[in-house]
C-alpha cells in the first residue's frame, strides 16, 4: 500500500513551518519567564508598607507649598523683581537670591527646586487615581522617595549656607525647606516604599545633592553690579524730573548755602586758600563794582582846581592798573579741581564729605546708605582701592537715605531704613565739624555686618567730637539741606539701587566686591 506523502500542495504544515513555530513558542516563553522574574525581583525591591492616600495627603500639602514657593522665587529671579517681604537686615532676600549659591550651572536653584516638587506632585496624585496596578503605584513611591529625601538633604545644604557663608536669610526659602525637611522626615520614618529602596533613593539623593554642593562651590562670584555707559544711554525724561533731568554742559553742582549765604567749603583746602567758596566767587565782582563806582564818582564830580583834577586821574590810573594786576594773580593761581559725573555735572571736593585728599589723581563720588548691606561690602572695596592707591586716590561720600521721610524717589522704606535719614545727617554734621574725624567715623559705621542703631552712631560722634558740638550742628538746617542735594543728584543719575560709584562718563550701580578691580576701574574711569 502506497502511503502519500505530505506535499504543500496539499495545505498541511511542513516540518520547516511547525519547526519555526516551536522555536517562536520557545523564544516567547522565555520572554514571559523574564517578565514574570523581573517583576518578581521588582516586586521584593519595592514591597513596602503602600500606606495609601492618608499618607499622600500628608505630604501633598508641604509639597504644594514648597513649589509655590519655589515658582514665585523663580519668577521673581528671572525677572529681578523684588521679593515681597523682604525689608533688608538679617532676613534681606536680595543678598541671598543674588550670591553666588543662588545658582547651578547658570540655572536658579528655584527653578530645579520647582521641577523637583513638579514630579513628586504628579507622582502623588497618581496614588489618588483609583484602578492604579500595584507596581504604577510603588513605582510613584519610589518617585516620591527619592525626590522628597533629596529636597530634604538640599534644605539642610542651603539653610547651613544662609546661616554660616551668605550671612543673611531669605524668608521664603526658608519656608520651602522647611517643607522639605517635613517630607524627608516623614518618607524616612514611614518608609512606604521599603528598606531596600530607601538606601537606594538615599543613595540616589545624595549622589545629587553633592552634584549640587560641588558645582556651587567651584562656581565663580556672578557679578552684582551694572556699568551704565552715559555717552550711550538715552535718558528718558519724567514730569517730576525734567527739571532736575535737563542740566546745562558742564554745570556746577553746587552745594547748599550757608545761613550766612555762603556755600560751606571744607578746610582740608590749601593754606593759601581758605575764603569761603561764596565769598570767594564774589569778591572780585564786589572789587570790581567799587572800582567802578569809585571811577564814575570822580568823573562826573567836576573840580574847580586844574591840580585836583590831573590827581583824580592819576588815582584812576591806579585804580586800573592795581584791578590789571589782581587778575594777572588770579589767572596765575592753579585753577580748582573739579570732579565731573554723568558727563555734565561737576562737583568741588572741597564742598563735599570728601575721604582723601581733594587734589588727589583719581577722584571719584559714591552714593550709599549705611544701612544697605550692598554698600557695606563695596565700602570694604574702597578701603581696599585706598590702601592700594595710596594719596592717589580719594571719594566724595554722598549719603542717600533710602527712607520716604527724607528721599521722595523712594516708594517704600524697608525694614533695615527706618533710621536711615537720620544716620545720614549725622554723617554730614561730622563732616562740617571736622573732616578728619568724620573719615573715622565713616570707616566706623561699616565695621561688623550690620549698620550701628541711631543711638550707637550718635554716641560714638560724641566721643570723636563732643556732645555740644555735635548737639549744636544737628540743631541747625545744614545737614538736611545736604542730604536734599544728594538726593536730588541721586535723582539725576537715574535713582534705582545703591551703591553708586559715578565717574566722568559711568556710572557702576549695585555691589562692587574687589578691590582690585575697583583699582583698575578707578585707573580706566576717573581723571
């Protein structure tokens, strides 16, 4: 009997075909056999208590906080806005937004801080969802873990830095650490997603947190100061300011009068130049005027005597020749120094709270508030540029009061300004007690890291130069009269943020930290 032989024509499966079909069985086996393993494994890794939407509760709210929190800071840094809340003094936002730690990389720290508490958000709100498969979830714990125990190591890096290498606290990111704190407390002691994965986000975490403390700490100093260059800047002109916005070409600042209507002019001048700046300006007109006078008084009296007559024209003669010979002195006698700002505004250094000596090489004004910790770090540059430049160098201190009270282009007084105004008149009084004593007690005020109280500064201007002097100059209106002219140049250079270093044709605003650059700026910008 024949037996027939399969053929393809026949449709049945060849043995190539049901071979081909095993090894595929074969292959998917083995693939199910490693999926079924490897949740398995996954499954022993993330095993843990899964406490469920209680415990999400608890830590949804201090993440919400910490990442509103941090989204406002991240705004609030990208667009150099100021920080509600944040007065100056120990808690002063400004100074800690501003440093160095503020950053990674070029990126905020608010902004990776955001994204952190982002994720943990999200992986949070996958618990709530009803039907999540085990394994999503453990996943989102395991999410959770390792962001919320890396916030928490964060918060202890960036409250140890506040605290011991910036110096100043920022309010608000002590609250999102605070809340990171929280939820690293509490993930480590509930550890809802087992033992062996919190080592491992441990591990993770502080992987990432040291990541962050290296490129922080070999991270350069941003710079925190602007130079605005007046020969290229287009001045924009308000209805409060145009007038004060409008100088003439090379206008004389002048300072305040005297009630005697003489501009005061401190005695750190030359010997041989010691007349009042006003008198000064005057008397050669006032000379003038009498030898004017007292020629047209001889001219038009008519004597009846040819000798009295021929003797008033030799006392004419006299009178010309000696007014020729005064102004052949005056235009032999060095002209004075003048220092100009913004271009067009020139001040006299002997009329103004002057460090250094008014005929010094560089000569350069400063605008300031004792009570701003910006100007206290640049005054530390000054002190460093002056010891450097020697006699080469000296500056016109101006004080500007950031305080509503006393300065009209500031909106809000800060915490750290409330005694600013009179901190600022007591500066100018020692400077027309005594300028040599008003330099100590310039240099004094910037000692330590905070401004003295009112009550400090005013008894250690009693000691330099007695109670009844200082008593007697603060009763007068010299001081404030001062301080309006600050303001009103403060006015004229753009107001804005203090410091201010004004030169010729710059103005440098914001904290200036090195001495040595503020020598080679010095050496570049001022004449």
């Amino acid at each position: 009997m024949h037996t027939p032989k399969f053929s393809s024509h026949t449709g049945a499966p060849s043995r190539k075909m049901l071979a081909a079909k095993a090894i595929d069985r074969t292959a998917s086996d083995k693939v199910d056999l490693l999926v079924s393993a490897g949740e398995g494994l996954l499954g022993k890794i993330l095993r843990g208590p899964n406490p469920g939407k209680a415990f999400s509760l608890l830590l949804f709210v201090p993440a919400s906080i910490a990442f509103g929190i941090s989204c406002y800071l991240a705004y609030a840094t990208l667009t150099s806005s100021e920080v509600a809340g944040c007065g100056g003094g120990t808690f002063d936002c400004s100074h800690v937004l501003t440093s160095k730690y503020s950053k990674w990389m070029g990126i905020p720290v608010s902004i990776l801080a955001a994204a952190n508490y982002f994720v943990m958000l999200l992986a949070l709100s996958a618990i709530f969802f009803a039907g999540v498969r085990d394994t999503a979830r453990q996943i989102s714990w395991a999410m959770i873990g390792f962001c919320g125990i890396a916030a928490g190591m964060a918060a202890i890096w960036f409250i140890g830095l506040q605290a011991f290498a910036i110096g100043h606290y920022c309010p608000w990111c002590l609250g999102a650490h605070t809340c990171g704190l929280v939820i690293a407390t509490a993930l480590l002691m509930k550890r809802p997603f087992g033992t062996p994965l919190t080592i491992a986000s441990i591990g993770l975490a502080g992987c990432g947190t040291a990541a962050l403390i290296v490129g922080q700490i070999f991270a350069e100093e941003p710079p925190k100061f602007t130079i605005i260059d007046h020969n290229e800047q287009t001045q924009e002109k308000t209805s409060e300011d145009s007038e004060l916005s409008a100088p003439a070409d090379d206008e004389f600042f002048a300072p305040p009068l005297e009630e005697d209507g003489e501009m005061f002019e401190s005695p750190s001048g030359d010997e041989n130049d010691t007349v009042k700046s006003g008198s000064r300006s005057s008397f050669h007109g006032v000379a003038s005027l009498l030898g004017m006078f007292s020629t047209t008084a001889m001219l038009t009296y008519q004597p009846q005597e040819e000798g009295k007559q021929e003797e008033g024209k030799q006392e004419e003669k006299k009178q010309e020749e000696k007014k020729q010979e005064d102004d052949k002195q005056a235009d032999k006698k060095p002209k004075r120094r003048m220092v100009s700002v913004k271009g067009n505004l020139r001040l006299d250094p002997r009329q103004w709270p002057l460090l250094g000596s008014p005929d010094a090489k560089y000569i350069f004004v400063e605008l300031y508030d004792y009570a701003c910790p910006h100007c206290r770090a640049t005054h530390r540059a000054i002190e460093g540029a002056c010891e450097t430049m020697g006699d080469d160098l000296a500056v016109i201190v101006l004080p500007v009061p950031l305080n509503t009270n006393c300065n009209s282009a500031i909106t809000r007084t800060g915490a750290n300004f409330g005694q600013s105004c009179e901190l600022a008149k007591l500066a100018v009084a020692c400077w027309k007690l005594d300028p040599q004593k008003f330099e100590e007690f310039h240099h004094w005020m910037f000692e330590g890291a905070a401004c003295p109280r009112y009550a400090q500064a005013k008894a250690k201007a009693d000691s330099l130069l007695g109670r009844e002097k200082v008593d007697a100059e603060l009763r007068k209106e010299a001081a404030g009269k001062y301080i309006s002219k600050h303001v009103q140049l403060y006015k004229r250079i753009g107001k804005g943020v203090v410091p201010k270093l004004l030169f010729p044709t710059t103005t440098v605003e914001g904290e200036f930290s090195s001495p040595a650059a503020l020598v080679e700026l010095v050496q570049k910008r001022a004449k």
